[in-house]
C-alpha cells in the first residue's frame, strides 16, 4: 500500500511560505531561472508532534552507528516492541506482547510494500528482502493505523524506507563482514543518475549466519541460514509533472529448521525464494493536487522437505476417513486405548479401519520411509489510486480505493487447490486545523472481502500545542487482521513420496492425520485509546514523547495451529496497558543519547496471549564523535519476561565505525556484545520452552567497507 | 520609472551598469531614486553604452548589477576612447555579485586608471548570519554540510572558521566538477555520504545550484530530514527551509547611505555584505520537519 500521511506521508501544506516566496521569486537577484515549487503542499509530510500516533524513526545513522545487522535488532529500539530470536533465524516480534508461538499482528512494509506473507499471516523477519545499508530509515507506528497503511495493520506498522537510487547518486560500495560462530555477509551496492534522468539503484547482498551454538535437541546448533537477496530500483522523471518508480526485492536462500517432525530422519531445512515487484506512478497535477496509481505483486515460493520413517498403518486411508470423522477415536485406536464410537457412522469407519490395518498384518507396524515436507507458493497483487488535495491552508486529505488478490496453493496446506481472496478498499485521511495550535485527524478504512465480510477501522486523534514546542495529544484508533487462507480455508495433510517399502496400492500414501479449516473466522481486532506528549525540553537539547496507552485486543485467532490440533478460533483476546517514553538528548555536537522504555500490564483469559509478555522493557544509547573520522557508539537493550519459558533478555554493544585518513573511501567497523544470559528461551507448548544458547556471552563482528 | 541617458545633464549622477530590467533590478533603482532625489539615476546595458552617450559631469559613482556588468565596467574602462570623460575619481561599487565572485574578478580584471576604488555589496548572503539561522533553527550543537567546488573555496574557508566560533560541525564535501556542472549524480553522491548532518548550507554557485538539479537535491535531502538553507528568496520559495537575503528596498537604502558618503569627499566602503538584510522563511518546510522556529528566525532581520 501506499504509505500515506504519516512520518513521511505526502500532506499538505500550510502555505503561508508560498505565499511570501511567490513575491519574492520573481526579484531574485542571484537565481534567475524560473523554478518550480518542489516541496509542494502534497509532499509535506506531518511534523513528529502532529501525528496522530506514537510513531518511533530508527535512521539509517543510528543503524550505522550500532551496526545493526537484522531488521527484528533495529526494533529493539522501539518502545513496546518485543523482539525474541528463537533460533538463528526465526525471529518473533510482537508490540506489546502477545501469542509468541505466530507472532502476526504487525505489518511490515518496504517502500509501501507489504512483506506481511497472505497464506500464512507471518513475515520472514530473518530474510526481509532489503539490505540494513540500503535503509534510509524505519518508521514504527506504534498502535493500528489501518487507516494510514492498510490491511493487517492491526498493532503496529514498520515501514521501511529505503535510499532511492535519486538520493545516493554515483556511488558504489563494497562491504564484508566477519563475525562470530562464522558468520559472514558480503554486499555490493550500486546507483547512478543517467544524463536523461534515469535513476537506478541495485544492491546485492549474500549472508551466511550460523545461528546459536546449541538449540533444544541438539548439542550442536542447526539454525543457521543462508541469504541471498537483491534489489533494483528505478525512478524516471519524464517531465517536471510526472514520476515513474519501479522497483523488484528478491531474497532467496536457505534457513536450517532442526525438527518438524519426531520421526524425522534428516533435517527439514527450509529453502524459499521471496520475489516482490512495484509500479508506481506519480504526477503532481498543481501544487494542491497529487495522484499516485500503485500496483504491487509479490511471490513467495517455500519448500521444506525432509526424510522420515512412520509405521505403514498411519497411512491406512480408512484411518484418515475415521481421523476426519472423530480424531479422538483415530489416537484411541493408534495409542491403543479403546475407542468409543458414538455412532453407526464412526461404528463403520472404526471397523474399516480395523479391517485395513489388519490386512496389512505386521507391516502395519513397519516402518515405512520416504520424503515429505511443505511445498507452498503464496501470491499477491495489489493496485491502489490515491490522491492528495489541499483544501485550504487548514484542511488537506488523501483519499484512495484499492484491491487486493491474495492466493495461494500448497500440496500439504491446501489439498493441492488454490485458494483464495479478493478484498477492495476505500479510505481517506483528513488532517484539520481549526486554530494554529490545533491539530484534528480523522481517517477512516473500509474493505470487503469474500470471506470475513467488511470492515470499518476508524482513526481520530486530536493535537494541542500548548506552546510552540510541547504538544499534547489524544487519538483512538482500530485495526484489524484477517484470517490467513491457512486459517480460512486451510486443508492440510502429508503426502510420503518414494515410500520404501511400497504402501500396497497407493504410490503416494497419506499421513492419517489431516486439518481442515471450518471457515468463517472474523478479524482479529484491536482498539487503542492513547493520550501523549511530545515536547522539546531545554530548546533543542532534548525531544521527549511519552504515551499511556490501552489496548483491547479481541476475536483473536489464538490456537497453535499443528496438523492434530488444527481448529482455530476467535476466542481468543488480550487487554494491555501501560506507558512508552523516550528521551532523545545532544547535549553537545560531539554526544548524542536516547532512552527508551515501556511499562506494559497484559491480562488475558487465553494462556498462550501471555507467552510473550514483557512488563518492562527499555534501552540506553548513546554515540560519541570522537573526530571526524572516529565515532563510538554504545547500546545496551534490557527486558524483563513473565511469560512461562520466556527468558529475560539483556545486551550491550560496544561498536565503532572508523574512515581511515589514509584511505578516505576505507571505512572499519566493528561491533562487541555481550549478553546478560546466553540461553534464550520461549514458551513452545503446554510445559515445554525451547531454549538456544551461545556458549559464550561475548560475540563481535568485524567490517570493512570500500567506497569505489 | 527608470532615466534613460541624457547626455549634457549638470545634475549629480550615479550610473547603473547592468540588466536593469529585471525586477529586482527595476525595484532597486526605483527605490534608489526615492532616497536620492537631487541625484540622478541612469541606466545603461553595458559599459560602451554610457560611454557613448558622452554623459557630463561624470558621475559620482558607478554601480554594477552583477558579476558581468563588474567585469564589463572594469574591462572596458581600460580602453580610452575619445572625447569621453571619465573621471578619474569615480568609484564603482559592485551588487548582485557574491563575495567569492567579487574577488576573482578584482582579482583577474585589471583595473583601469581612470576608474576610482571598486567595492562591493555582497549579493549573497553573509555566511555568518546564515550559520547563526541554522543555529537558531535547531537550537542545539548541530552539524551542517556544505557541497563545495573550487568556486566557492574561499567561502568555504570562512566559514569554517566561522564555524568553529559558533561551535557548529562543518562538513565540507568537495564535489567534482563535470565540465561546467556538477552532476546530479555527484551532488546526491555527496550528500548521501553524510547523513550525520543536521542541516546543508547551499552556497551560491551555478555549477550545483542549478534549475535542473535544486529538485533534486531539494527532494532528497527533505526526504533525509536534512533542511537546505538557501542563499536566496527563489530556493526558499522551491522547498529551502530559509535563508537571509538582501530586498532591493534594504540594498537601496544601504547604496544610498554609501552615496552620500561618497558625496561627502569620503572614500568607498570597503567590500562587505550589506548591513540589512530580510529573511525568508518556509514555514511548512520547518513545520513538517518537526522545526517550528519560524517566528524565531523571521525576528532575526536587520531592518534600516
């Protein structure tokens, strides 16, 4: 979707600068040729104490700073936000807590992008298709804003804006990085501006990560992954009216998974493929008037396939008839205990069953090996029109309509069909301003889809500066998640291929055990009631934004969904509270510091809404310019867990960036951590945590970049 | 209303050389006028052209709108042409030309005998006072860049020690040169390599300041939160955050003053930024990114 009227979003203007300098254009002394107004009213963007929201902006100077390597570490510096790697490259993020089993209330845009997965709700946090040098900067919308960045933005929105190929000009990089348990990374970047305006960025990246040095069953760690990603951006302006964009993220590699499944004879490592496209189209009709025509596709290919050894009577097609007809009768019946039918129908299948195991005599009880796994494409296309007008001086707006195609097909996941949905929306966003120091917002979106029907997520807040530089706010907002085509329309069961020996008769037997979606799920929603302050405190030297929220989250799908218990719900619902602040300080040209934290209160009737929750949580950071050359920087991040299996979480970073005199286009960088607790643990079923550790609490990375 | 040349006037005189016709040219003669109404104000395109008119008495003072008219009057008052009356006495003082300009020209042009001191009123702003803006406009220790070429070097070394008084971080990025251009690609080359930067100076040099690269650079270094404080009312107007400039009624005013000097047997002033200035201001651009100091920055002109 197109991001609009937030941090970066395209409003309007107050024009009163307009209005001074078309008088004075024309008698300029020293700039004769006739220029346009290029930071038109439709570009400007709302100021930080406008907005209608907690909004938090990681820069690409603070990523720099700290060295930040993966998108989940840079959200460590967001209030509320929290952030556990479960493995090496299964990262699980949640604002203010939640189900840690799938986190999926958070979207995840890249240049308007959503990176959020249709089939299945997640984001591939570990392969996110962008470079963490590529960024120019993440803004965090801190509560729903469906209004302002469409579907899926239920909790929170992380937008990532990347360098355009305009903004970096000629230039090109190369960069390698060493670091511990071997991990490796190697990039190439490239943009340049042709003589006829044609601007183009590519980046290439490959990273090798070896992920902990032991997770829960193994004593050596298999979580490492493997990433290739690539991207090109291009950005044409025909004209002094019209922008051309077009831009492809492809990420692609391997992730180490240790187990799936408790038969399983060789790994089930994942290999996916991450492709996403976007067109856009921009014209500036007058300085009141913007249009911007989106269109979006993206494809993700996923594969994970492993080895693995099962009695040949699971695969008795008359004990997956009884398992559809009463799962509770087919484990009876296959852990031996007595099953208890409670009609002629499960009579019959039951016998059925009995009969067929029994023909298989003592081969049903033999191991039968092959390979299986999850073969799934998940698709999307998106268009989306949107126009920005200014009113007056006191009333700009965007409104837009769009539509969405989510799809997808999987042999395991949807029983080989495609599945799908279709969903058109509307919306808009007005930004009032009654008198100077008042600041009204009003968004509302609307969309329909063909499986949970419609939706209405307001947005209305209300900004008071009570001086030029403290400013006072209070909005409600709602957002909402639709149920993936998993959970809506999911038909999942394993196939064995190259079974060894043969199942008698069928080439590729089916597990018993299958999952199929009843449908008819709601969104998941959630309502926040903020009031906030945002002011700059001793002039200038320090920018404060405090927020006490409440957040009522409800009909969500909470159940962890596996093949034996697949029957999701929205039952589920989760009540939080509590209070963010940062405190961003340069005391001098040379220092700069922030601090960050949240004190959250969760309550919740379903247990697994708990399983990610941090009452307290919080960072401290700090970047000193030793020269012009020489700047050192220092984070230390600390949270405190209360969920059952969730581990407390603490590190510090000591890092460095340094251009060598000598070498002018040479930069060294380098970052050491250490950990306050070297085991990350989370909550994985009823009574059982996984844990991961390092083996030792102090880790580094190296770097050299080379600027040709 | 502008005078044409009238050749065999008794009246005081101050020659205009230069393209009057502009508006900001047209207003400052005007105004000029009115401050000096026993004077009389002539215009001329080029220096040949007074010289032409035979114009008597000479005038008290010649006055040069912009870099080619200084370098027009210099040049061509070295060549002696019969029955002219040039005073060997009369002072040229140089508008609409930067500082940096000015000194290559006086530098580069020898000047003829038969003209008096040359002086200048700096065209651009005064570096200091566009510094303290920036300073005003945080109001914290703050960094700030500026793209530099070859032409503006002598600029660039004021300003870093202006720089360093005011306790700001200057970053200097040299840019190179494509001919007589910079290309887009090198200016957003530089300006993406420093993005620590809190704000960038722009100064005035045609080479980067361009119509068809100020989009640009105004484009990306917003989309950056990196304001561009301008050297003129037209950059601020485009998306500049601000900027000090001279009004043609403020430089008027400040001409006059010098004139009167001069008229009272004093020598020229020496060359220096004018001692009025305005300054523009983009108030959405301020506001959008979270600045909002306009009132601030409007309260620093220095009005006569």
């Amino acid at each position: 979707m197109i991001k609009r009227f937030e941090q970066t979003a395209l409003v309007l203007a107050l024009c009163s600068a307009a209005s001074v300098t078309n008088a004075t254009a024309t008698m300029d002394p020293l700039f004769d040729t006739a220029t346009d107004l290029v930071i038109t009213p439709t570009r400007l963007r709302q100021s930080v104490a406008e907005l209608p929201a907690a909004v938090t902006v990681v820069t690409a100077l603070t990523i720099a700073d700290l060295g930040l390597r993966s998108l989940p570490e840079a959200l460590r510096l967001v209030p509320g936000m929290d952030v556990t790697q479960v493995d090496g490259n299964d990262y699980r993020v949640n604002y203010h807590g939640g189900n840690i089993l799938i986190p999926r209330r958070l979207n995840v845009m890249i240049d308007g992008i959503s990176v959020y997965r249709p089939g299945l709700s997640r984001v591939n946090w570990s392969a996110i298709p962008v470079l963490m040098s590529d960024i120019e900067r993440i803004e965090v919308t801190r509560g729903p804003a469906s209004a302002a960045y469409g579907p899926n933005s239920m909790t929170a929105v992380v937008n990532v804006i990347t360098k355009s190929a305009r903004a970096t000009g000629g230039s090109t990089q190369i960069s390698v990085q060493f670091g511990s348990s071997n991990e490796r990374n190697v990039s190439l970047q490239h943009s340049n501006i042709a003589d006829n305006g044609l601007a183009y960025r590519v980046s290439m990246q490959r990273e090798i990560t070896n992920g902990y040095d032991a997770i829960p069953a193994l004593k050596v760690g298999h979580d490492g992954q493997t990433i290739n990603r690539g991207t090109l951006g291009l950005d044409f302006t025909p004209n002094a009216r019209d922008s051309l964009g077009f831009q492809v993220l492809v990420a692609d590699g391997t992730k180490q998974v240790e187990t799936i499944d408790s038969r399983q004879t060789s790994f089930p490592d994942v290999r996916f493929t991450d492709v996403y496209g976007a067109v856009n189209w921009r014209r500036d009709w007058n300085d009141s008037l913007e249009t911007k025509v989106r269109a979006t596709v993206l494809n993700q290919d996923q594969s994970q396939g492993w080895s693995t050894c099962v009695p040949m009577g699971l695969f008795a097609p008359e004990l997956g008839a009884l398992w559809r007809i009463n799962p509770q009768l087919a484990t009876a019946l296959v852990t031996g205990a007595t099953p208890k039918p409670s009609s002629a129908a499960e009579v019959a299948a039951l016998t059925a069953t009995a009969r067929a195991i029994g023909a298989l005599g003592a081969r049903a009880t033999q191991n039968l090996c092959g390979t299986t796994g999850i073969e799934l494409t998940e698709r999307r296309v998106d268009i989306e029109a949107q126009a920005t007008v200014v009113v007056s001086a006191q009333l700009r707006g965007v409104v837009g309509i769009g539509y969405r195609r989510d799809s997808g097909r999987s042999d395991s996941l949807s029983g080989g069909k495609d599945v799908a949905a279709n969903a058109a929306r509307a919306f808009f966003n007005a930004e009032y301003r009654p008198i100077d120091n008042v600041t009204l917002n009003l968004g509302l979106y609307v969309d329909r889809d063909g499986k949970s029907g419609s939706e209405f997520l307001p947005r209305v807040g209300a900004n008071w500066a009570v001086t030029p530089t403290q400013t006072l706010r209070a909005s409600w907002a709602v957002g909402a998640r639709r149920p993936d085509l998993q959970e809506q329309q999911g038909n999942w069961s394993y196939r064995l291929i190259n079974a060894t020996p043969a199942y008698p008769g069928i080439a590729q037997p089916q597990y018993y055990q299958t999952g199929v979606a009843q449908g008819g799920l709601l969104p998941e929603r959630n309502e926040r009631l903020e009031v906030g302050y945002h002011g700059n405190w001793v002039p200038g030297h320090a920018v404060v934004d405090v927020v006490v929220f409440r957040e009522q989250q409800r009909d969500l799908v909470s159940e962890k969904l596996a093949i034996n218990t697949f029957s999701p719900t929205n039952k589920g619902s989760l009540t939080t509270s509590g209070i963010e602040a940062t405190l961003d300080f340069k005391p001098t040209e040379k220092l700069s510091v922030s601090v960050g934290g949240a004190l959250v209160h969760a309550r919740s009737e379903t247990a697994l809404e708990l399983t990610q929750t941090v009452p307290l949580s919080g960072f401290l950071r700090t970047t000193y310019v030793l020269s012009d050359d020489l700047r050192i920087s220092a984070v230390a991040y600390a949270s405190n867990a209360s969920s059952p299996g969730l581990r407390s979480f603490g590190r510090q970073d000591l890092s460095l960036r340094y251009k060598a005199s000598a070498f002018r286009k040479v930069t060294f960088t380098g970052t050491l951590s250490h950990l306050d607790n070297v085991v990350t643990g989370a909550y994985q079923d009823v009574g059982r945590a996984s844990t991961s550790r390092f083996t030792q609490s102090v880790r580094g990375i190296i770097g050299l970049e080379v600027a040709l | 209303m502008l005078l044409v040349l009238v050749p065999g006037s008794t009246h005081a005189q101050i020659v205009v050389v230069g393209d009057a016709t502009r508006t900001y040219s047209t207003a400052f003669v005007e105004r000029l006028q009115a401050l000096l109404p026993s004077v009389t104000t002539r215009t001329a395109e080029s220096y040949q052209a007074y010289r032409s008119q035979n114009v008597t008495p000479p005038p008290k003072l010649f006055i040069a709108l912009g870099a080619e008219a200084l370098r027009d009057v210099l040049v061509t008052s070295r060549s002696t042409t019969p029955g002219q009356s040039v005073s060997t006495a009369t002072p040229v003082l140089s508008l609409l030309t930067t500082q940096d300009q000015y000194a290559t020209i006086v530098k580069t042009v020898k000047v003829a005998s038969s003209l008096g001191a040359v002086s200048a009123l700096y065209g651009d702003p005064d570096p200091a006072i566009q510094l303290r803006l920036i300073q005003a406009t945080f109001r914290r220790p703050v960094s700030v860049g500026v793209w530099a070429t070859s032409d503006t070097a002598p600029t660039v070394t004021k300003l870093q020690t202006l720089a360093a008084a005011l306790d700001i971080t200057l970053v200097v990025e040299n840019v190179a040169l494509d001919g007589d251009r910079v290309a887009i690609a090198e200016v957003a080359r530089a300006t993406s390599a420093h993005i620590e930067v809190d704000a960038w100076l722009a100064l005035p040099d045609a080479a980067i300041f361009n119509a068809s690269n100020l989009k640009t650079i105004l484009l990306v270094t917003y989309a950056r939160s990196q304001p561009v404080f301008g050297f003129t009312a037209t950059m601020v107007t485009a998306g500049a955050a601000a900027s000090a400039w001279v009004p043609p009624a403020m430089l008027a005013n400040d001409v006059a003053e010098m004139y009167r000097a001069i008229a009272r047997g004093a020598e020229i002033a020496n060359p220096r930024y004018s001692s009025h200035f305005d300054v523009v201001v983009n108030e959405s651009v301020l506001r959008s990114l979270s600045l909002p100091v306009a009132q601030t920055l409007k309260q620093m002109r220095r009005a006569p």
